[in-house]
C-alpha cells in the first residue's frame, strides 16, 4: 500500500512535466551558476507549484554525504571532465541524465572511447536545464522503518526540469519521494548524519514568509535535523552564498574550512567561522576539529566530493594543488585523494566546481553503524563499554556473530571483541581496561545477510576512534577487598583513596557500613570530616571488617560494593567475602559482638547494640579521635544476651557535642572492641 502511495504521488506530480520542459528560461548552454537576468524575472516562480507531502514517518536519518555511497548523479552534456566519471565508475554506479535514447548512445561510445567501465554506468533518460546536479539532485534519508526515501525541497532557481530531477530519481530506485517545502539547494547543505546540518542564512533569504522556527521545525520534521546550524556566509562580495564554497563535513566530528592570506577580504570572516566551528559541540560529544585548506587565490578546494573512500578535489594547475591534497590526506587518514582538472570549457571557478556538479546517490540497503565513541581521557580504573545500534537498511538480518569490536592499545596489534545483541538493533561490547597513560584506537564491524559490510569509522583502522586512559577521579587502591579467612573478617582490610591527579579533590562522602547483610564497616577511616580535601599524590586510609554471622551462607563468593563520592562524581571499592568465613565459626559463640551502631551517620540519636556470651562487667563509651572520654553509656554488671543503649549526641554534662567521628568502646572481661560513628549537625 505504502508503495502504490508514492507512487500515485509521483504520477501526480510528473503529469505536468512535459509542460514543464516547455517553460525553461534560457537554453542550457546559456544558464551559469548564477540566476539569468531573464531567470531573476521570474523567480518568484520558484516553489509556485511544488507539491508538499507528509513528511517521513520519524524518527529519521539525513544520510550523510560521507557515509556509503552506491553511485553518483552527472548529467550530459556534462560540466565534468570524463577521467572524474571514470574514475567514479571504477567503484560506484555512474547515473548520467540525458534527455533522449540518442544521446544515451552518444554518451556510451563517449564513454567506452575513454575508457569508463560501463557496467558501472546506469542512464536516466529525463529533460535537465542544468548540470549541477549537486543543486538540484535528492537528498536521501531513512525512516522509522529504516527504508531509504528521498526528500525534495523547491530548488532556489526557476529551471523547472531540473527541479523534478528528484522525482526521476525516487522512481528510478523505487523509493518513497517526500516534498519539503522550504527553497533550497545542495550546494548549501551538508549534514552529519547525526542530527547536526548546517546551511548559510541564504536559507533564510529565501524563505522570507517562513520564521526562523519555522526553517528549523521543517529541516526537522523531513530530516530528523535537531540542529540546524545556520551560519553567516564568510565570502564576501560573491553572489553564490553557499557552503560548499568555504566549507566542509568530513566526518561528524570533522570540518575543514578553506584559509585565505589576511590581505584577503574574506579573512577576517573565515578565521571567525573557523573559531565559531571549533566552539561548537560536535555529535560525538566534544568540539568540532577544524581542518584548513590554503586557498590564497580563492581555489574551490573545498568543493569536492567524498565517494566512499575516495575524496575527489577540484584542481587548479596550481602550485597550491599539492597542499589541498596534503591537507585532505591529513584530516582524513586512509582515504585516496584524487585531483581533477576542470575542463577548459566548463572550467572550476572559486563558487563552482566539483561538489556542484556531482550528487551522491546513498546505498539503499545500507548498513549503518550508529556509535558515540569514546574520546578524551578515560578512567583506567574500569572496562570500556562500547555501545552501538546497527540498522541493515536492506531489511537483511545483522550477522550477530559478526559484530565485533577491533582495539589496540599503544603500539600493540589489533585485538577483537564480540559485541552482543543486548536488544533490538543494540549492540554493547568491552574494551578491557588499561593502565594509565595508555593509548587506545578502536574501530567497530558488522556485517547483514545482505553481504554488506561496515566498519565505524568507515576507514576502520586507518582512522580509528581514539582515547587515552587516566586517572579523573580518587581511586582506590587495592579497588577490591578479598575476605578469604576469618582473619581477614576479622582484623580488616585496607585500602587507600589516592589522588593520582595533579589537582586536589574533595572527598564528599564514604559509606561507612552495609544496609543489609552481609554485615560489612568501616573500621576506621583517616579522614576527620567531610568533605575532605585530598591534595594530589595524598591518600585516605580505610580498614574495612566483616561482621561474622550464620543465618545465610551463600555458596559462592558474595560481591558488595563501598561506595564513595568526591567532588568529581561517585566511585566505588568492590567487597569479594568469602561464605566459608560466614558459617565457619558457629562454634564461635562465645565471641562477643559488637554490632554497627544504626542509624549512622545520625543527627539525633543512635542505638549502640551488643551480645554478650555470659554475665560479666561492661564498660560501654564514647570517645572523640584524641581518645578522650566524651560520655559513659553503660559500667556494671550485666547479663547473657542482646542489649542495645541509645547516645542522643551529648557529653556528660549534658551538652551537645559537634558534628564529627567518634568512637565508641565496649570493655569487658576478656575482649575490647572499638568501633567508629559518624555525628551529623
């Protein structure tokens, strides 16, 4: 039904085609880049009867112009020289418009007379006023239903064959075509296939009935743009605002923004772009890296366009032509880099070159890994979780065995991981951790049913994602605390909360005992109050004991974790105790225990409990750090059993006492047991 639907669609809005062709202004060879002065008659002509639909149903994915291609879009007569299209047809499809079967012919000998790979070459036979295909041409999304369409916009020039080009190509693929109404052009568009695009103010221009708002809920709802950087044009005294001309989507962390001499007019306002885009977040979660290209006669090197993993760049017979291809190969490793000379008739020109002239056609069954990749320095405390959704565009199954992530640390040589299906499309995957001062480069894999295979970032390990290990918090040293004897359970313990940064941090909290069994405390601690400050290369000591008990004994080692927080976030020492040590002692009655005082910390009172194994004398009080005697809880006699006393927080006398540590001591005939608590104001 979806199908029949677009395609009625189509017919609709082709059944008025033929008159268009009638209503070009100017011939072809006429038209520039540039409205005619005939055409700047009638361009409030433009969009006059563009036809708007639904858009696609959310969420959806602007395909990126970096991401996977399956062909290009030229058309003849062509404003591109035939070694670019040969070039494109060694690994893509070439769709070349032309406007009869005859010229279809004379294209094909053109083609095989210069030695393109025609089997590589598709035509779509349709009237054109134009070649810049990049203007015109479609742009590609994927809907809820990760199936590809094509959204059309009314391009900014009255040529009426051109502006249905879009349509020939949804019907050519058997796509769903969607109509945005907003003026548009691709030359003035790039996006990052991740929700971030960005076009010059001419967007706003020429949509003057339109609010600002209004631009951007549009670009939303067709293309899934959440946002829509919307960016002053840094060239100066040109009549072609667009993008393309000064700037560039490598990757979604990556821009290059061309560079000029500052006796050059555009100085001034391409350093400020250049800042302003280094300012910006990127998808990834940092700033934008922002690549330059020398252009310092205003050469269209940034006018190029990325086929999979080729960068294809207009060339000047210019000694600056070498530094445009170093600065490519720099900002994206791995990636061939091929220059191309504009022909003598249609030649490349500072606001028109290759990018205008070239449209990608996105893979229509595409494999597209969605990943936000680790960056910056990580804590070298913890594994690295790898989280990524792979979507087969091409309603293949994904390969589940065959979703891998590749790392290497340092030097070392690539190791892998299998990722597993956590749910739905939802991958997650570990990097083990390492130590500080480690260098890790990671790229992810996948493959569907389809034979598809991607690799995130699309160069794999020639380009890979990249972050080092560190410290970004106190860590605790051991990080975890083995419980093994009775011993152990019973003497404590130690580790220390070391700042291995050169800042200090505030300790803000230790959790001082567990809120269920198996009974775990703090002993002692060498931090007074909290919050405390830790300078770098300074500790805080913590001795941490096990209360012995026989009512559940499980039958494996029983995790529980002391939990920390410092100024920069939560952390936590890990408890591995030992069940044998919870029942081996039953025989043990005679023991004397001493529990954990609840609550604590405490504001106003807290109940000090203990069980003795036979009548004897007991001495029971509270001691501050210096061991000095602050209140008598309990002296006498008493006898077996449980028995519990409360301190509301004040000293002998009857007066409160401050906020801090305290001990509290239970004497008796055989033993002496300490324990701390914590008083709250």
């Amino acid at each position: 039904m979806k199908k029949i639907f677009f395609t009625l669609i189509l017919i609709s809005c082709l059944s008025g085609f033929s008159r268009a062709q009638d209503t070009t202004f100017g011939s072809p060879q006429k038209l520039t880049h540039e409205m005619s002065p005939e055409e700047l008659l009638h361009k409030n002509e433009i969009g006059k009867n563009f036809v708007e639909t639904n858009p696609p149903v959310g969420p959806v994915r602007n395909v990126e112009e970096f991401g996977r291609m399956q062909g290009a879009l030229v058309r003849y007569p062509f404003g591109i020289p035939i070694s670019l299209i040969k070039e494109m047809a060694a690994n893509v499809v070439v769709t070349t418009i032309v406007a009869s079967t005859s010229q279809k012919n004379t294209v094909i000998n053109l083609y095989v007379g210069n030695g393109v790979d025609t089997s590589h070459c598709n035509f779509l036979i349709a009237p054109t006023d134009s070649y810049w295909t990049r203007d015109y041409g479609p742009w590609f999304e994927s809907d809820s239903s990760n199936h590809l369409g094509i959204v059309d916009f009314p391009y900014n020039r009255p040529r009426p064959n051109d502006d249905e080009i879009p349509k020939w190509v949804a019907e050519m693929l058997g796509i769903p075509w969607f109509g945005m109404n907003l003026i548009s052009t691709g030359g003035d568009y790039m996006t990052d296939g991740m929700g971030i695009s960005a076009s010059t103010t001419l967007i706003w221009t020429e949509n003057p009935t339109l609010t600002h708002e209004q631009v951007a809920q549009k670009v939303h709802d067709y293309l899934g743009i959440g946002n829509y950087q919307v960016v002053p044009d840094p060239n100066v005294n040109t009549s072609i605002d667009h993008i393309d001309c000064w700037g560039k989507f490598l990757a979604p962390d990556k821009i290059l923004i061309r560079k000029v001499n500052p006796s050059n007019a555009c100085y001034n306002a391409l350093e400020s772009a250049a800042s302003y885009w280094a300012s910006q977040t990127c998808s990834y979660g940092y700033n934008y890296r922002v690549f330059r290209v020398q252009t310092p006669s205003d050469q269209p090197y940034s006018n190029s366009v990325i086929l999979n993993n080729k960068v294809l760049v207009p060339f000047m017979n210019s000694n600056w032509d070498d530094s445009a291809k170093a600065a490519y190969e720099a900002a994206m490793p791995g990636y061939t880099v091929i220059g191309f000379l504009g022909q003598p008739s249609t030649p490349w020109i500072s606001t028109d070159a290759l990018h205008c002239r070239v449209m990608g056609i996105a893979d229509i069954g595409l494999l597209y890994i969605r990943h936000i990749p680790l960056s910056a320095t990580q804590p070298c405390d913890n594994n690295y979780i790898i989280d990524a959704d792979i979507i087969a565009c091409s309603d293949s199954a994904v390969k589940t065995d065959s979703v891998l992530v590749y790392y290497k640390v340092n030097n070392g040589a690539y190791q892998v991981n299998h990722m597993t299906n956590s749910s739905a499309n939802h991958y997650t995957g570990i990097i083990p951790k390492q130590p500080a001062g480690s260098t890790i480069r990671y790229y992810l894999f996948a493959a569907d049913q389809s034979n598809r295979r991607e690799t995130a970032p699309i160069m794999g390990a020639a380009d890979p994602f990249t972050f080092t290990t560190g410290y970004t918090n106190i860590v605790a040293v051991p990080d975890t605390l083995w419980f093994i004897t009775v011993n152990d359970a019973l003497g404590g313990k130690v580790t220390y909360l070391h700042n291995y940064m050169t800042t200090p941090v505030s300790l803000e909290y230790v959790q001082l005992q567990s809120g269920d069994w198996p009974m775990w405390f703090v002993d002692s601690i060498s931090a007074g109050t909290f919050p405390n400050t830790v300078n770098p290369g300074d500790s805080v000591y913590i001795r941490v004991k096990v209360d012995i008990a026989t009512d559940r004994i499980p039958d494996a080692f029983y995790p529980d974790t002391l939990n920390y927080t410092t100024s920069l976030g939560p952390k936590r020492v890990i408890l591995m105790i030992n069940p044998q040590i919870l029942g081996g002692i039953s025989e043990r009655e005679e023991v004397i225990l001493l529990r954990n005082n609840f609550p604590n910390p405490f504001s106003a009172t807290t109940t000090l409990s203990f069980r003795l194994s036979g009548r004897g004398n007991v001495d029971l009080g509270i001691y501050d750090l210096n061991g000095r005697l602050i209140r008598n809880i309990c002296s006498g006699l008493l006898v077996e059993g449980d028995h519990s006393f409360k301190w509301d927080g004040t000293d002998n006398a009857g007066n409160k006492t401050s906020a801090g540590i305290y001990l509290y001591r239970l004497i008796t005939d055989n033993e002496t047991l300490v324990k701390r608590m914590v008083l709250i104001r």
